[in-house]
C-alpha cells in the first residue's frame, strides 16, 4: 500500500499529462489519471467515411523526446507505434503558381530552393539554416531540457555560438530577421510561418523562433494510424504501469491544507487524497478560479495573457482533384501583412494561408476517399465569450477555405459538413479558460519565455505540465513538461524521505543524476 506521500493526481490526459503519468508510475508512484474527455488532448481525431481523421497535430517531430519517454517505461517507441519519415517535409505553393518542396535531405533542399528561386537564394537558405540550427542547440539544453530557462546556461551557449547574437537582440522580430535573410519574399513568408506553430504572428515575434524550423529540419515521421494511436499507446503503457485511468468527470476542486495540497475533489462528489497534483490542463483555469479558490494563487494572469491565436481546423474525408499534394501542404496568402492585422483585430483572414494535411499521403494514396485535416489561423476568442458560432459564420469559413483552395486548383468532391469543423469557440469548450487559443500564452516579445509558468508552483505539491507551460507549445515541448513535472516530484519527495540524503563530510549530500539540475523547491518557478 503506497503512502499517503507517494499519491499523485494527475488531471488532463493530454500530452504532457500522460508523458507526467508515466514517468511517475514507472518511478513507483501511486497515480491516478483524470481526463474529462478522451485521452489524447488535442491528438482527437472525428470521425469520416475513411476512418477517424486527425483534428490537431499530424506529425511528430524531435523523436528523441519520445524514445526516451519509451526508455522511461522499460521499452520502445517502436515497439508499439509505426513511423513513417516523410521525405518531403512540406510542400508549398504560391497564388503565382510557383511551389517550393523542403525536404528531409538539407542539401536536397537547397537545390529546391535554387531551382525555386536561384542561387542566391540557395546560399541564403544554407546560411539561415545554419543560424537556425546553432539557435536550436543553444535553446536545447539550457532552455527545452530544463524545468526553468537557464540565462547563465543560454549566455553561455552564445558566447560558444556568437553568430546567433544578433537573432537575440531585444525587439528584433522574426519578421525583421528574416528580411535581412531573404531577398525573396516568399522565403521570408515561408519561414515566418513557423510563428504560427506557437500561436503567433512573425512581425510580433521575436527572432529566435526561427529555430522551430530546426525541429522540421531533424526529422518528421507520420505515425501509421495517426497521432491518435500515440495518445492511445501512451494510456495503454500509463495503465499498465499500475496507475489507475478516470474518465469522463473534470476535477472541480484541488484543495490546499496548510500551504500544501490535499487532494483534489470531482465533479461527481469524489474525494481523492493525495499529496501530489499535476495539473496539465491550460493553466488559465487555475488562474481563473476554475480549480477552487485554494488553488487560484498558483499561477499569476501575466503568466497566461494575452492569448496566443486559436485556428479553424476541418477534419474530413473527401476525393480531391487538381494538385499532387503531398503529406503537409501549405497554400499562402497573398498578402501576409494583412492576414496576420486581421488576426490582431480579432477577426479571421479573408484571404488565409491554409495548412492541408493529405493524411494517407505518408504511404499509397486510397482509391477512394482520403482523409484530410485543413487548418487556418484566427483569433482567440476575448475574455469570456462563450456564444456558439452560427450557420453565417459556418457559411463564412467553409467559403473562405474552399474557394482559396480553388483558386490554387484544388477541389474536393463532397464539401464537408458543420460536424467537421472546429473553431475557437468549439476549442474554448474543449480546453476550461482557454479562450479558444491552442498554445497558451502569446509568445511575442522578447520575455514570452520566461513567462511562461514552469513545473513547480508556490503552492507545494501542485505541479504543472502541458503545453501551455514551460518549455512551450507542441506535442514534443508538451511531453517534456510531463518530464519536467514528473522530475519535480521526484527531487521533492526524495528530499523528505530521511534515506533519501547521504551525509558526507562538511554537510554534503549527494543528489541523483536524474534531479541534480533541477532547481530546489525553494527556486522561482
């Protein structure tokens, strides 16, 4: 029988809540798993005559992050999933018709762009993704890999790679940055668009996001069965690792006794004790109350506002006619600045750039139908706001999405219905105080990073992970969080069991390799 001091509950079965409940059960702690909805979060799927479609992310990047997730349940990532590495990492195109591939392969990559835009344009792109690749590698280790940002670590790491000082000047936007990079200004396009993998816009945001471009760079694989299975592998490993899954009730309350979690109350009236709590929901719900008073104070409104964007996401399957798309395609606006001033006003793009994913493009195409998942930016929703779209609003964005894409010379047979569209309103419902945004807080400005509220709070024995929190948005920065979280609790529980210190000569003690760069419980969070 597990202590009292060894029982976590963790609430939200998203990514970074399953990578937490792994970790932990795996550790020999006593957890319960509390989903209101589905396990996955945002790796939902609806469904289609071909089969479930993937209705948030469609691919997974920095696999490392995931094999050694596996590694920490004792097996692998593929023994249990298959992946697929996508040679063309993306594909786009032009309203001028012209279309540039990025492939797996960077010096493939570079004949691309000279053939697309010149040899010039070759030398730039190299250059860029050299920046890009040293602003990845000084981020990695003191910033993605740790449970806080690590300035001395990041100062450090530029003083090793000094080219990449400019891109961390104070004001200096990707945007702005990428303008010095590129003569042409559908490369400047292309790359600021890596922003919106973060919910933002490139003229606001600040240079060093040109580094999500590193995480494309590294690999992209596209698992048989889409992202779903992973969520779906991941409860299956949770489970057998002993913990114990509860779904379809939301948490209403986490109580504090004395400065210190107790447990946590469910909608359905149920106490669980416990001494520890992740919570890996967005953590505006703390911060709005949504919790319970007790648990209110654990994380600040500077660190979950302003909002970064939302998105229309269509998910359906249908026979499309007129492009050879590939597994990511991308169709741009014509106008960027005016895409994303729209979204800075609160209302959607007139003429968006739209992502398209051809899910069964990784292998054969079917025969028949084939499933497909569009996503365009928009605003996130203003602080409560809770009306539902109606039938002008459907109307608007189905003809919004689908005459653009036509316009590119693609078309689909059958149009897809309401049922196949989500949009901020549909994700506000979803995700508690989210406002319909899918990263958390806006990442522009220079200090959205360190904002960003990290694995411990002030409350002790409250925890947080998803990707709303440190080290950011997306399904790897998500399961590092869970790490993060998980790490926490061991290095606190660790520190109030009496064998856990060895005492050395001068009041030393030693510390495991697992939690030894980890701050204390004393540290900012």
């Amino acid at each position: 029988m597990a202590s009292h001091m060894d029982r976590v509950v963790v609430i939200g079965a998203g990514m970074g809540g399953l990578a937490a409940a792994l970790r932990l059960s795996h550790a020999g702690f006593d957890v319960t798993l509390v989903e209101e909805g589905t396990p996955g979060g945002k790796m939902r799927t609806l469904p289609s005559v071909a089969g479930p479609v993937d209705a948030g992310p469609t691919v997974l990047t920095l696999k490392a992050v995931f094999d050694d997730l596996f590694a920490a349940a004792g097996t692998s990532l593929e023994a249990h999933l298959t992946l697929e590495p996508l040679p063309v990492l993306a594909r786009h195109w032009w309203p001028d018709g012209s279309t540039l591939d990025l492939l797996a392969d960077e010096q493939a990559s570079g004949a691309a762009v000279r053939a697309f835009a010149g040899p010039k344009a070759e030398a730039e792109f190299h250059r860029f993704s050299r920046r890009a690749a040293a602003l990845f590698t000084a981020f990695d280790a003191p910033v993605m890999q740790r449970a806080r940002p690590h300035l001395g670590g990041i100062l450090a790491a530029t003083l090793r790679s000094p080219q990449i000082l400019p891109w961390l000047l104070p004001g200096l936007t990707l945007s702005r940055a990428l303008s010095a990079s590129f003569t042409d200004p559908r490369l400047r396009q292309l790359f600021g668009r890596y922003a919106t993998y973060v919910g933002g816009a490139p003229a606001r945001s600040p240079a060093v996001l040109a580094l999500i471009w590193q995480a494309e760079a590294r690999g992209v694989w596209a698992v048989k069965g889409g992202m779903a299975r992973l969520a779906a592998t991941l409860t299956r490993l949770v489970e057998a690792a002993g913990a114990t899954l509860v779904t379809g009730v939301a948490v209403r309350d986490i109580t504090v006794s004395a400065g210190r979690v107790a447990g946590v109350t469910l909608a359905d009236g149920r106490s669980l004790s416990c001494a520890h709590v992740v919570h890996a929901g967005d953590p505006a719900a703390l911060a709005e109350g949504l919790l319970g008073p007790d648990a209110r104070r654990a994380v600040p409104q500077r660190a979950v506002q302003p909002r970064s964007h939302s998105a229309e996401v269509w998910a359906f399957a249908a026979r499309p006619q007129g492009l050879p798309l590939a597994y990511h395609n991308v169709f741009f606006a014509a106008d960027p600045r005016a895409e994303f001033d729209r979204i800075a006003r609160g209302l959607t793009p007139d003429d968006p750039t739209l992502y398209v994913c051809a899910q069964d493009r990784a292998l054969c195409p079917p025969a028949g139908p084939e499933r497909f998942e569009i996503i365009l930016n928009a605003p996130a929703l203003p602080k409560d706001t809770a009306a539902p779209p109606d039938e002008m609003d459907l109307s608007r964005c189905r003809n919004r999405t689908f005459q653009t894409l036509s316009r590119f010379g693609l078309t689909f047979d059958t149009p897809p219905g309401a049922s196949a569209l989500t949009g901020p309103t549909g994700f506000a419902r979803m995700f508690r105080a989210s406002q319909g945004s899918l990263y958390g807080i806006s990442p522009h400005g220079l200090t959205a990073t360190f904002r960003r509220p990290g694995a411990r709070t002030v409350i002790a024995g409250l925890y947080l992970a998803g990707g709303g929190v440190h080290p950011g948005a997306g399904i790897p920065m998500a399961a590092l969080s869970g790490r993060h979280a998980a790490g926490a609790i061991m290095q606190d529980r660790a520190l109030t069991r009496p064998w856990a210190r060895t005492a050395m000569p001068g009041g030393m003690s030693t510390a495991s390799a697992t939690t030894d760069a980890m701050p204390s419980r004393s540290s900012p969070s």
